[in-house]
C-alpha cells in the first residue's frame, strides 16, 4: 500500500507547508484541523462538540491499552490503533484550543516550562511536533504497562475535568480557568505520548492523511486502473444497463441486461424474507462508475486484464471478486438497517475503515474514503430507485464518475 506525505497532501489541497522537507508545525497543523472541520457551531459556541469528541479519543486510547492488556499478541493492530486515536486526539485539543483563542504553540511552552514531575527533553520554544520530543529519538511499537495505563488515565482524568468544568459553566466566561485547563490536557498528553512510546509527529501526520482523505477540499480523481490496458480489456466508459424484473413462480427475480445480453444469471433475495436483495448488482455499477474498480463485473463482461498475468490473477481474479461481493452484501445488509441511507449524507467513518481495510492489498486501496463513500451513497440512491420502480435503466458513466437512474420506456 502506498505512503503518502502528509505534508504534501496538505500542499496539494491547497498548501499549508511551503516545503516538504520542513518538520509538521503546530500552528499549521492547527489552522489545518479550521480547514477540515465539520462543526455547525463556530467559534466557542462549538467547544462543548469539540470537548466530547477530545473526550471521546481519550476514551478510545484507554479501550486500545485495555485490549493491549487482555488479549497480549492477539491485539495486532495495536500500533495503528493508538497512533490513530493519539492523532486524532491532537486534532480535537488543536481545534478546542484554537476556538479559545490560544495557538498551539504557545500551549506547548506553557506546558514544557511547568513541568514538575517529568522530565521535558524536547525543545524550548517548541514550534513542531518534532521539537515536543528528544531529538533523534527512535520510535517503534508503542508501549503498554502499568506507567502507560497511569499516563493515559491521568490524561483521562485531565479531560474530564475540563468538560466538568465546561458543562458546569465554570469556563464559559474565565479564560484564564479554560487556559489553565488547556495547557494542563497538554501536558498530560505529552507525557501520556512518552509513556507509550509514540511519535506525535506520526500522530499528527496520520490524522492528516486520514482526516484529507475524508473531506478533501478538493475532490482530484486519478486516473482509471486499466486505462494503459488495451480497450478490449477495459471497463465500458459508459455503460446502460437494465434491470428487469420478472415473477418466476413464486419468486421474483432481476436479469441484467447489456447490449441485449444477460449478463449472468437472474437473482432473486436468496432468503425467506423478501429485501430486494435481487438488486444489489447495482453496488458493483457504482463500484466500476465511481472508482474504476470491479472485479465482478469484469468477470460478467469477460474483460478481465489477461495481457498482464500478475493482474489477471491478483486484481481481477477470484478471491478479489469475492472480497467485492463481500463488500457489497454487508454495506446493503448495512444499509437496509439505516433506511437504505435515504437521508444520509455522511457514512460513519468505522464503516469506511472497514471496508478500506478488505481491499488492502488491491489497487482500490489507493482510492480514498470520500470516494467510498460517494460511491456507496449513490449506489443506494440508485437502489432506491429501483426498488420503487422494479425496473430501470442504470447508466455509469467512468470518465464522469458518475451513476444515474432513467425509468425504463
């Protein structure tokens, strides 16, 4: 799986950093987390949003060292869990702080000249994440014991009293008690960061990747996966295909039909409790309109990538068309849950982790999670269709990115 450079991604929408090779800076990160935010409420209106998401991946930081603790090796996603929550939780205390009224860096010297009971090793005057830490210093897996599990529940303990605070209304009109309890969760965290051994640089430039690849400022679509592959082993660029459905004894099955061919065999729900389930070839129409990517409808086509061996086997081969049907039967069985997403805009971010972590391995991984998601919410909102209708026209269009519903003449 490709790395990107948080520095650059930042760049390319629309520049934060004016080199690469310069440390990830607090500030900056700061005025990235205004960029990227999502909160309604401005300003210190929205702190009490920000306090509970801050409280949140504290909380989160806590299950991943408890986890750690009970199931030892088993937890093998350990590192990329607390890096995640370690990062998202520098996202939140930089937004809070920032609504207050206070740059992070100046809450890092605060922090660092206070210090009665740990030793600082970072810089004085830090301005970067790479300054809060001892120069040179080797990170690896971060660590887990009794000092980590003190640490974090200090930090914990820290966030609490700040939302105490906060929802007692002892802060709203006291900057200086809502100062105090800022640079107080700061050192905490920076302590808490050490304990476990992580880099909250890493940290940091984790959050950026995941939070860019979230909501981009820009939407960039890359180019297609098979277009320097000959045509005949291309997707259609646009593609019109119809749903029909038809009552075959008691049952009621679809046939998809290209270019008057049925492309495989009529579906039907596949359980007792009728759920149009008959319908979800729509999801690997969105799949292909969207991302570029689908193995199953490629295998419908007969257009696998033959001319590249490795391609043929590894992304258009059987264990891909079946990772894709896997993916495409859980978000429907998802969906049907939530109302087929009727009223939806924003897919819950564990969803989109999950389905990003299926497809490691495969070139679809490099597609980003605000693609996912558009391309699951529009293939719902194509299912709604013809689940209202029961037949239909559906038309991908790949140089569009695009999915669209006619009713059928």
């Amino acid at each position: 799986m490709m790395t990107v450079d948080a520095r650059t991604l930042m760049r390319h929408q629309g520049s934060l950093f004016l080199e690469e090779d310069v440390p990830l800076a607090l500030d900056e990160f700061q005025q990235f987390t205004v960029r990227t935010d999502k909160n309604e409420k401005s300003d210190i209106a929205g702190l009490g949003f920000v306090f509970l998401g801050l409280f949140g991946e504290v909380g989160s930081l806590l299950s991943a060292l408890k986890k750690k603790q009970r199931d030892k090796e088993s937890f093998s996603s350990y590192h990329d869990e607390v890096i995640e929550e370690f990062g998202d939780a520098l996202w939140y205390f930089a937004n809070a702080a920032l609504r207050a009224g206070m740059n992070l860096s100046d809450i890092a010297e605060r922090a660092r000249l206070s210090l009665a009971d740990w030793t600082y090793q970072g810089k004085a005057g830090p301005s970067t994440f790479e300054d809060l830490q001892k120069a040179g210093r080797a990170f690896a897996e971060p660590a887990e014991g009794q000092q980590v599990e003190t640490s974090l529940l200090a930090l914990a303990g820290r966030v609490g009293m700040l939302v105490s605070h906060w929802s007692s209304g002892q802060i709203r009109d006291n900057g200086d008690q809502l100062s105090a309890d800022l640079v107080e969760i700061f050192r905490s965290l920076l302590i808490a960061a050490e304990e476990a051994n992580v880099s909250l640089d890493a940290a940091a430039r984790h959050n950026v990747i995941k939070t860019v690849g979230r909501w981009p400022e820009k939407r960039v679509w890359d180019k297609l996966f098979d277009d320097d592959f000959p045509d005949y082993e291309q997707i259609p660029r646009i593609m019109r295909v119809e749903f029909i459905e038809r009552t075959h004894g008691q049952r009621q099955q679809v046939v998809m039909r290209y270019n008057g061919v049925n492309l495989g065999s009529p579906l039907t729900d596949n359980r007792l409790e009728a759920d149009d389930y008959r319908y979800h070839d729509v999801f690997h129409l969105a799949f292909a309109g969207i991302l570029g990517w689908s193995p199953t409808l490629r295998a419908l086509l007969r257009i696998k990538r033959k001319s590249n061996p490795a391609v043929d086997e590894n992304e258009d081969g059987a264990r891909a068309n079946i990772i894709e049907e896997g993916i495409s039967t859980w978000i429907f069985n998802h969906g049907l849950r939530h109302g087929a997403f009727k009223h939806v805009k924003s897919l819950d971010y564990a969803l989109l982790k999950a389905v990003r972590e299926l497809v490691t391995g495969y070139e679809v991984a490099q597609r980003p999670l605000w693609q996912w998601e558009y391309a699951i919410l529009e293939g719902f909102r194509v299912f709604r269709e013809l689940r209202e209708h029961r037949n239909g026209v559906v038309t991908i269009d790949l140089e569009q990115r695009s999915i669209v519903f006619e009713r059928m003449s």
